[in-house]
C-alpha cells in the first residue's frame, strides 16, 4: 500500500506517541459493490410487508436507522440484495457535480432493500476500516472533493461503483479510525441537540400562535384587567397596501432590497423607511411574511405595507402568520394575491396595547429561535473546518 502524509490535525495514542502513518486503500480492495432494487414500478411502493430506504434518506444522512424506512412489495421469489449493518450506501446521481455520490451508512441489525437510484458496498471480512469511520470520511470534504471528480455527465450528473471503487482513500489505523469516530459521533450529538432545541421552539410559536390568534390565550393589561373584546373587520381597516417597484435603476449601496423569498441585494436607495410587515404579490414563497424596522426598497412581487393610527406593524407581521395565503390565490399558474382581495379579507383585532403585548411576546421567541439557529449554523461551520483539517 502508498503511504501518505498525515492530516493537519490528528489524534494521539493514549501513551502520547503519534499514530502510524496513514495508508492509500480502495474501495475495490476492501470489500464489494450491490445494487438496489431491480425492477420495481412506483406500484410497488408505499404499500407491502418489506422496508426500503429511501434516495433522499441517504442524500441527506450520514449514519441511518429504522425511523427512514418505507413500506414496499417485495415477493418472496424475487432476487433483490438486502443491506446489512454497517453497510456503506451511495447516491448515484444528482443534478450537480458536487453532489454526486453522497454516502450514509446503515446503522442497524435489520436488513432493509435499498432504493433503486443507490447501490451499496459491503466491506469484506479482512478489511481493517470501521464503518463509524468511513461514515465520517465520506462526508468530508476531502472525500467529497475526490468522489465529485469522478462523477459524469451533463444535465445530470452519474457516477458507477466500478469508478469510485478505484478512487484512493486514506485509512488510519483501527485505534484512531476509533478515536475519530468516537469524536465526530459527539460532536453530531451536540449539533442534534441544537436542531431539538430549534425544532422545540419553533413548534412553540407555531402553537402559541393559533392560541393567541384564535384568543383561545389572552393577554392581560398590566393593571390585571382584562383586555376589550377583539373587533372583527377587514384587512383594509388596519392597513393600507402599497405596491414594490423595480430596483435596477439603482446603484450598490447599503440599503437592502426584498422579494418574496427575502433580502436578495443591497442598494443606495430606499423606498420605505417605516416599520412594516410584508406579504407576497406572486412566486411560490408568496406566503411567506417578511417584516423590516429599516429603510429598505420593495420590488414588485412582494406587497409592503402602511400601518393605520394605532395599529402596531409587528402585530400585523404575525397576523399574517396566521393566515393561508395560498388560499386567496388569483391563478392556475404561478401563485399570485390581487390588492384588492387581500384588502377584504375578514380578521380580529385586539386594542392597541394588546396588539403591542403580542408582538413583544412572539418577538422574543423569535430572537430565541435565532438564537438557536446561530447556535446550530456555528456548530456545522466547526465540524465543517475539523473535517477539513482531520482527513486527508
């Protein structure tokens, strides 16, 4: 076997002293190749006593169990490859070369059927990688960067097991493939630990506002009374509706320019300079609200908005929250609101003060939920960099 330099950043025994030099090995040599389900129709899926792991299942993970498992048909006398524990499974195209090839491993006794649009590899008895390790690998972007050369195409882009089993890797020895693995699978622990906290406050606000928007959960005034009752009325009562413009005349600046999917660009003029919610005019995100407190400029997709005296603009954010926007669309195509049918739309609203305690309530579990996603986004960027610098 070709030695090789070690990575960056590496382990030490438990004695203090460096580990063996790494070692080139192939997937070819190390174990074999099988293919997924031959010779299924989508009559076959979603229905059956077997189980399947699906194409987007493997694409997205790194280390899989039974909660991704899909009902399929298979009879009894069909010949299809079963997976088994520790398992390497790969992705066989994608719409982009750098993602061609993705690889989860299967991490549990069961032995489910693999999707059509994958195949897996099977590492023999006298290899010497663990699979923990190989799932880690995988993911890295030295990995990543030696899978992508390899894939063909144009449009779509394919690779064949017999291309990536020649593709040379590098292979610790077994003590350190342990100690990267027992690291990585820690640090994957954390960075699911910050996705459960994000899911948990995320679901909080979803709940909390069908609660307080269906006043189900009112708030009281800070003498301990209660609040009036909410009045019912339309949209126009609240606010006025203002239409977005185009952007291009402009030139590259400091103010930020939104659309339906959000801040896009930056520009040297601004079109509002009022705190506002803001709702789609047309696209597939259009009901998606958006809500800015400084000078921005507003292209034509999207609606921004005028508060009426004494109607709080934050409030009017998270009332559109409630609201199913695509259920006022105008076509059969792309997705598009009309002013005036927004305009009449039937809601309630609370006083003014009311109004003011909603918004200040549903803004702190928003700077929770930011919070959290910073939290989450800067873990990724840390395993992003130790992976860099720990494989080579």
């Amino acid at each position: 076997m070709e030695q090789a330099k070690a990575p960056k950043l590496r382990f030490r025994q438990d004695d203090g002293t460096e580990f063996p030099i790494w070692e080139s090995i192939t997937l070819e040599t190390e174990g074999n190749f099988y293919n997924g389900l031959s010779g299924k129709t989508k009559d076959d899926f979603d229905h059956g006593d077997a189980k399947f792991i699906p194409y987007i299942a493997v694409y997205n993970g790194t280390f899989l169990n039974d909660e991704i498992l899909k009902p399929v048909d298979v009879h009894s006398n069909e010949r299809q490859n079963k997976i088994h524990n520790g398992d390497l499974l790969f992705t066989q195209s994608s719409e982009t070369l750098e993602e061609v090839g993705m690889a989860a491993v299967w991490m549990s006794p069961s032995t489910p059927y693999l999707n059509s649009f994958c195949f897996g590899f099977r590492l023999n008895k006298q290899s010497h990688i663990s699979p923990e390790f190989m799932g880690h690998l995988m993911r890295s972007p030295y990995a990543r960067r030696l899978i992508s050369t390899q894939g063909q195409g144009i449009s779509r882009f394919n690779i064949s097991a017999s291309r990536l089993g020649k593709i040379h890797f590098m292979r610790p020895a077994a003590k350190e493939q342990k100690k990267i693995a027992n690291f990585f699978t820690a640090f994957d622990c954390r960075i699911a630990l910050a996705d459960k906290k994000l899911a948990t406050l995320q679901t909080i606000k979803k709940g909390m506002l069908q609660k307080i928007f269906s006043q189900e959960l009112r708030f009281k005034n800070d003498d301990g009374n209660e609040f009036p009752a909410w009045k019912k009325c339309k949209m126009k009562d609240i606010l006025t509706l203002c239409h977005g413009k185009d952007y291009k005349h402009l030139g590259d600046g400091d103010y930020p320019v939104i659309g339906t999917s959000g801040i896009f660009a930056h520009v040297d003029g601004y079109m509002c300079d009022w705190p506002c919610a803001m709702i789609g005019r047309k696209g597939a995100t259009l009901d998606r609200p958006h809500y800015m407190d400084t000078p921005f400029w507003c292209v034509d997709t999207l609606f921004y908005t005028k508060p009426h005296k004494n109607h709080d603009p934050k409030f009017q954010y998270y009332l559109f929250h409630t609201i199913d926007w695509m259920k006022y669309n105008e076509t059969s195509g792309m997705p598009s609101l009309r002013a005036s049918t927004i305009d009449q739309i039937q809601i309630a609203v609370p006083c003014f003060k009311e109004q003011q305690k909603i918004s200040a309530y549903f803004t702190a579990i928003d700077r929770s939920i930011a919070a959290a996603q910073k939290k989450a986004a800067a873990l990724r960027t840390i395993k992003k960099g130790l992976l860099q610098k720990m494989f080579i």
